[in-house]
C-alpha cells in the first residue's frame, strides 16, 4: 500500500473507537504516517536515489554465490542483468531455449520506474526464464547494452549452446526489436499476435478514424482471419 492507503485502512479498523481515532500514539498524523512508510520502503526495497538499491542487490549477490549479477551504471542510469543457477540450466540443457525466445518488458515498477525484461522460452512444464534486465529506462541504447551484458555473462552457454535463439516473439516496440537485432542479429523477428490484434482494436476503436461502433467487431474478425491465414488463398 501506498501511506495514504495504509493510513486509511488503519483508520477504518479504528473507526468504532473514536477515543483510539484521536490517539497519534494509536492512529498516527498523515505525516508521522508518510515517515514510517519511507522507514519501511528503504528497508525493504531501497532509497528513492537509488544507493541503497544497489546495496541490496549486492547483498544478493553475497548470499546467493551461484548467481550471476552484473551492474552497468552511467551517471543516473543503470542497467542490471540477473542469471541464477536455474536459469543456467535452462540454457544448457534444454533445446527450446535455442527455439523461440519471448521478450517483454514491464514498467514502473518501482519508485524508480525501472524496467524489468525478462526472456523466456517455452517447455514441457510451461514459460522458463533465460535471464532478466533491469534498466532505468526503455531507450534502445539501454536495451542494446543490457542485452550486450547478458550475452557476455551467458558466455559460450547461451541458448542450448547456439549463442543465439531462432526467433525473439516481442510487442511493437521499435526500441526493444533494434536493440535484439543490433545483438542477436542471426536471429529473426516476430510480433506476438496478441499484441498485433490489441493495436488493431484500439485502431478500430479510435474515434478519429470513424469506424462505426457497429462495423468494429466485424473488422477484427476480418483482422483475425488474415493473421491466423496458413496462406495467402486461404485468407
């Protein structure tokens, strides 16, 4: 929870008590509340600036001596790639991690934004991870170095031995399929499909374009069936 969260859920509990509502002891002001919340985030997960976030990580890294943890820093941005033994074994021993390789990035997940990518490929128990990068921002340069320093941390192992996947699945983000190309450039590249029809929907659904509301499911089927067509006389 956020301060403003834990505060009012606290008060809520307090609510048949109006005697323990005045107490600050008891049910702390909106700023004693906001100091406690900071105590614990820093504790927790590290400052807002961020040095106490690395001094986590490197405390990790001491406790966990069979990970590999690799930080690249640059005045206010960094990049960090995290391998455990787990993910090792993946590259080693199984032949999907050579396969088709799934790449997405998720945002903002922290006081700082960072960007977690992680890769991961498919096997007979489900989604396996192949590593993750965290970076302080979505630029392609970011992505191009954090997956630079994931190849030369995976050394001669990656991908089941081949040192690069047939195929990366990612989202449109022209910043990300660069920065895969620029590494891994033996690789191809494809668009997942669920994300091709998401931004045909928003397409369909974007009052500038003048789609009746009507018109809007008809189309997607129209989209549909030209992206799951096994051949051009088949659409």
């Amino acid at each position: 929870m956020t301060a403003a969260q834990a505060s009012r859920f606290h008060q809520e509990k307090l609510l048949s008590n109006l005697i323990d509502m005045a107490n600050n002891a008891i049910n702390p002001t909106q700023r004693a509340m906001e100091h406690l919340w900071d105590v614990w985030r820093q504790e927790k997960h590290g400052s807002v600036g961020g040095e106490s976030m690395f001094t986590q990580i490197e405390k990790y890294a001491a406790d966990n001596p069979g990970t590999i943890i690799e930080i690249l820093r640059e005045g206010d941005n960094f990049i960090i790639v995290l391998v455990t033994e787990f993910l090792l074994r993946v590259h080693k021993n199984m032949r999907e991690a050579c396969e088709v390789v799934f790449v997405d990035t998720t945002t903002h997940v922290d006081q700082l934004n960072t960007a977690v990518t992680p890769l991961l490929c498919g096997g007979p128990c489900g989604a396996l991870p192949l590593g993750v990068i965290f970076t302080s921002s979505q630029a392609e340069q970011s992505y191009t170095k954090g997956f630079q320093l994931l190849k030369k941390v995976l050394d001669k192992s990656a991908f089941y031995y081949q040192n690069y996947p047939n195929c990366f699945i990612t989202d449109n983000s022209e910043a990300e399929r660069n920065a895969l190309r620029t590494v891994w450039p033996d690789s191809q590249l494809f668009l997942c499909v669920f994300h091709v029809l998401q931004q045909v929907w928003r397409w369909l659904c974007n009052g500038s374009h003048n789609i009746k509301k009507e018109q809007r499911p008809q189309l997607m089927q129209v989209a549909r069936a030209l992206l799951y067509a096994d051949s051009a006389e088949g659409i």
